[in-house]
C-alpha cells in the first residue's frame, strides 16, 4: 500500500501536471521540497525512494540549513538514511553552522544511529564552524555510548574548539567524571 501511494505521489508531482497542461499548474519546487524533507524526517523510505528517482536533490538544504539525511538522522530513521546514502547523499555534509548528522545525533542521544553514521567515510574528527567536534557535543550530554563508539573510530579527546575547549574539558565543566576517566583511558590505550 505505501509503495502504491509513493507511485501516486511520483505520478502527481510529475506526469499529472504534463497531461493536464492547460488545467494543472505543476507543483511548485517548494512543495515537492517540503514533502521530501517530511519524509526524511518521518523515515518514509517509500515516498524518499519515489522522490528521489524523480530527481530530488538529495544534498540540498532546507529553508533552515538541514540536508534530508540530517533531517533523517536527527529523527532516528535508520531506513531513512541508508537509503539516502546508497542514493549518494553525503553523510558527512553539515547544516549552515557545520553541524553534521553525527553531531545531531551526539545532542538528540540516538547512540545506534551514531553507530550506524560511523561506519560511513566521514573524518570522526570533523568540526562545525565554532570548531567542535561530534565527540565535544556527546560529551557536553554525556552521551557514554556514542563517546566509547567515537572513541573507537578515532576521534580525539584533546582537539580544541575555536574556545580552547577540547571534549575532556567540556566533561569537567559537567562535572561528568565517569566520561573523563573513559576519554583519559583511550587515549592512554591507543
């Protein structure tokens, strides 16, 4: 059922407005915009797929600066982003203040979709435009999880933002001892 009401939608946005040239105004790019990025956000694989055969442009950003695999990332919609990536979006893009999804992801606390965006190309230690890193966000939320799989992949406990800030000392101005003993240990272990 949702594959055929995907086919309907790909049929509206494109061949009805063709077929009834002189009764139908085609859809606006905007509208077309909007139904894609709700269905990021809503991880509705069937709707995303049918958009994107049609040309969807997968790397764009919203009025607000999120790509579609942002948007699926920082709502939890594994599906969602696998698909995007296999259609060739970029999982390592950021927003319009470098955010990637792995950052968003560090700030809503999804740790298996942290897991899942680190298995992409993506340099673990890739800064936003203040200089922070996914690993300083988890560690701001003390995010245990995504720290021990950041850490893992390579990421650095010590790198500095634009403040002098590293992820170790975003821990201590939480008070978030546990969090600095695991930062401390890996980068002892490596």
């Amino acid at each position: 059922m949702r594959h055929f009401l995907a086919l309907l939608l790909l049929f509206l946005l494109t061949a009805a407005p063709v077929m009834a040239q002189e009764t139908a105004q085609p859809y606006p790019p905007e509208q077309i915009a909007k139904i894609f990025y709700d269905a990021a956000r809503k991880g509705d694989t069937d709707i995303l797929s049918a958009l994107i055969d049609a040309n969807a442009p997968l790397n764009a950003p919203n009025k607000r600066g999120f790509t579609a695999l942002i948007l699926a990332a920082y709502n939890n919609q594994s599906d969602a982003v696998n698909l995007l990536v296999e259609k060739g979006a970029n999982p390592c893009a950021g927003d319009k203040r470098g955010n990637t999804a792995l950052m968003g992801v560090a700030f809503q606390g999804h740790d298996a979709m942290a897991r899942q965006l680190l298995t992409y190309d993506c340099f673990v230690d890739q800064t936003n435009t203040t200089g922070q890193t996914a690993l300083m966000l988890a560690a701001i939320f003390a995010r245990e999880d995504q720290i021990i799989a950041l850490l893992e992949a390579g990421a650095d406990p010590y790198l500095a933002d634009m403040n002098g800030n590293t992820a170790i000392s975003v821990a201590k101005i939480q008070g978030s001892t546990h969090i600095i003993d695991i930062m401390e240990k890996a980068k002892k272990d490596s």
